[in-house]
C-alpha cells in the first residue's frame, strides 16, 4: 500500500487504515406505524490512520523522495490551515481507492528514545464539490512528489497530465485511480498505450493518459 496526499507521498503504509462511511438505514417511529426503516443517502467518507514520519530510511520505508520529519508535520499543517481540498489516493494494498479531501484533524507527538522520528494521526474528511467550488484548481503530483498538473477538476477527478512516466511501485489500478479518479479505469490508459498485459509496466515507461 502506497499512499499520496496533494504533492506529497507519505514515506510507509501505516498498519491499519479505518474508512467510515454512515448512512444507510435508520430507524424511525411514526405514530400509527410505530418503528419504521428509512433509507438516508450515504455521508462523507472519513479516513483515519497512524504512521511515523522517520528521520532515515528505515527498510519499511517505500516513498520514493524521503524529507526531513519536521517538513513533513509542516507540510500537513500548512495543509490543514489552508481548508483547501487535496486528492487522497491509496495504491495497492485490498481495497485502492481515490478521493478529494481535507485535513479534520492531524496529531503529531515524539516518544522517548527515538532519535528524531515524529509520529502521527491523521482524520481526513471527504470533501464533495458544489455550485461554483467545482471549478476551483486541484493539484496533483506524480509518485515522486513533482507536480505534474493544477487545472480546473472536473466531476471529482483530478487534471491529468498528457503523459506520464512510471516509477518503481506503480501499477496501472493505482495510476489510473490517481489520475483519472477509479483504478477501474486502468483499461483505458493499457488501451491507449497498446499495453496487452496490465501487469507489465516499468520504471521509467511513458504512458499517454487519457483526456
């Protein structure tokens, strides 16, 4: 599992990732019908996790540029302070998945003895455009942590660049979620490359992506 937040690859997979969403069914009481079952659209999305931001790069350690912890916590709090949405993208791992977000809530703390590593919580919110909001600019970035693109997003999907080029870890589900929004969509980026096997790509192949 690899996980992309704005411009930024977090460094390790944390151990556990919580995706909540309420919703559903709920129940009401009515006067002459007593208890009843009403169906209520499903809420926001809320993604929770913990990890550590390592001074050195440990073996569990994946992202391919690795900063100072320090930049990391700051990056997040500029991020959070900003109230501006980001594509939260989770590659690999049971369940991909890609979604605009904001920060709700980031923790960070010390423990004794570790020598410079910070650890830290993270509470996302999934953030749904509206009225004149869906036309603001996304950023994206590619795995390495370069942006590749900022333009207006359309229907929740990140811009996507006209070609992009695959780094060490990618698979065509997780490009595919990052830049056009469903890892279900890999088909048409293995379509428009010529690609007959999707489990075949390389470091350092260029992949036109579809518009």
């Amino acid at each position: 599992m690899r996980i992309y937040l704005g411009e930024m690859e977090l460094p390790a997979a944390p151990e556990r990732l919580e995706v909540e969403r309420q919703g559903g069914w709920e129940s009401a009481v009515l006067a002459e019908a007593g208890e009843i079952l009403q169906y209520k659209p499903p809420g926001l999305r809320a993604v929770r996790f913990e990890g550590i931001f390592p001074m050195r790069r440990y073996g569990f350690v994946t992202a391919e540029t690795l900063f100072q912890p320090a930049e990391y916590a700051a990056r997040l709090e500029e991020a959070a302070a900003a109230k501006e949405p980001m594509r939260l993208v989770v590659s690999g791992g049971g369940a991909p998945f890609s979604m605009l977000a904001v920060i709700e809530r980031f923790t960070r703390w010390e423990q004794a003895g570790e020598d410079g590593d910070l650890y830290y919580s993270l509470v996302l919110r999934e953030y749904r455009e509206y009225g004149q909001k869906a036309a603001a600019a996304v950023k994206v970035s590619s795995p390495d942590g370069k942006a590749v693109s900022s333009a207006p997003a359309r229907s929740g999907s990140p811009s996507v660049p006209q070609e992009y080029v695959v780094q060490k870890g990618d698979s065509l589900w997780a490009i595919a979620a990052r830049f056009l929004g469903s890892g279900s969509r890999y088909g048409e980026i293995a379509a428009l490359n010529g690609i007959s096997n999707a489990n075949l790509i390389y470091p350092g192949q260029k992949l036109r992506i579809p518009a």
